[in-house]
C-alpha cells in the first residue's frame, strides 16, 4: 500500500479507558472520576485520555494509571475495543479499554481530590458516561472468569492478609457467599500460601494468622498443570 493510499483512508481519534477495581475488605469498588471537559463535562467517567503518537494503548494506560492512582507496575490487562461509530457525541473515537486491580489502602488520597475521583461499589455505581457502564460490567465479568483460574485477587489484597480477608474478597467479586470450612480446605491445599507467625487482633479477641502469597511457588506449580480454584 502506498502512503498515497494511506492518505485516501479515514482518520479518527484512539483512546484508552481504564477500569480500575479496589477492594475495600468487603467491597469491591471501580474508581469514577468527575469529567472535566465537554462533552459531558461533570458527569461520572472512568479514567481514560488520548494515545499519543509516541506510545503504544499499553503504554498510554500505564500514563493515565499513574496519573490517576500515583502507582507503576499495578496489574492491568486489556479488556476489549470499543468502536461503536456513536459511542462519542464529539466525534469519532475508538477506545482500548484497560481493567487494573490496585490495593485501596496504597491509593494517593490527595489524587482523589486533585481528580474529583470517588470508589464506588459495584452495586452503587453512578450514571456514567457513553458506553462506560459496559466497559465496567464485562470487565467485572473478566475479573470473575480470570480469578477463576489466576491468583489475580491477590493484587487487591496487603501483602499480608487473613483467610477471612481473603474469602471476603472472593465473595465479593461473585457475589456470593462460601462454606467457611470447604474455602479454607480448597485455598490451603494450593499450597501457595504462606503462614506468618502474626495476628490480626482488630477483628477478634483471639486473632486471625496472616499469611502471604507466594508467587514463585505458584509459578512453579503452575508450570505443572495447577489448576487455581
């Protein structure tokens, strides 16, 4: 193909929006921010910005992450494109959507005010923007099918945590309750866990032993054929 032929094609603005979950100990919450420009403008969005000519849409949502969260290396994966011809009242827009998973309590409080930023619960999330609403339903719908077969969660978690903690984040993602007893037994026999001679003694008076995942072993037992839930 020629550059002359090049020139004969249409030409339209790419995007990257990203959907960034947190867990809160009992919810799992996406990250809205109040939009800051027209068309729209001060309505409930999702985080997202334009590709530049330099980088690539993976590179253009670690900007927009960084930006928006204060946070580098965070897990993020791509989602889907979006290319319906109306989808922007502005003009003509594709977008690369981008889901992160990023631990609520390492979060820049001052971004939140700097962006008009808010976490919402799942159940309670605000009329947001274009097609932003399907952005967030099938990445929620991703995450459940990921963490199925992937020890994604763990990005939701400290670095150290409860069984409890850890169940009440999988409940969470599905929406749904499990035997305390058969999620211990299943989670325990992964063995990718590790236990730390530690307590933590806010939520009873006997304590709760953290543990800590351990990626390595995980990788090595996936390498294996381990299957993780």
């Amino acid at each position: 193909m020629s550059i002359i032929e090049y020139k004969n094609h249409d030409r339209f603005l790419l995007a990257v929006d990203c959907i960034i979950f947190g867990f809160d100990g009992s919810q799992l919450k996406a990250l809205c921010i109040k939009r800051g420009f027209e068309p729209e403008k001060n309505k409930w969005s999702l985080m997202g910005g334009f590709i530049s000519k330099e980088e690539s849409a993976q590179q253009a949502a670690a900007r927009i992450l960084f930006d928006l969260t204060g946070l580098r290396d965070v897990y993020m994966e791509q989602l889907h494109c979006y290319s319906d011809v109306n989808r922007d009242p502005a003009g003509r827009v594709v977008s690369i959507a981008y889901s992160a998973l990023i631990n609520i309590a390492n979060y820049d409080e001052r971004l939140l005010k700097e962006h008009q930023a808010k976490w919402f619960s799942l159940h309670k999330i605000p009329n947001l923007i274009f097609d932003h609403p399907q952005m967030v339903m099938e990445a929620k719908k991703r995450l459940q099918e990921k963490v199925s077969s992937h020890p994604i969660g763990f990005a939701l978690l400290p670095e150290k945590f409860t069984l409890q903690q850890l169940q009440a984040l999988y409940e969470a993602i599905f929406d749904t309750s499990f035997d305390k007893r058969n999620f211990t037994k299943k989670i325990l026999s992964l063995s990718i866990l590790k236990k730390l001679n530690e307590k933590e003694k806010e939520s009873s008076r006997k304590g709760a032993y953290y543990y800590i995942f351990e990626e390595d072993k995980y990788k090595r037992l996936n390498s294996e054929g381990l299957k993780f839930i």
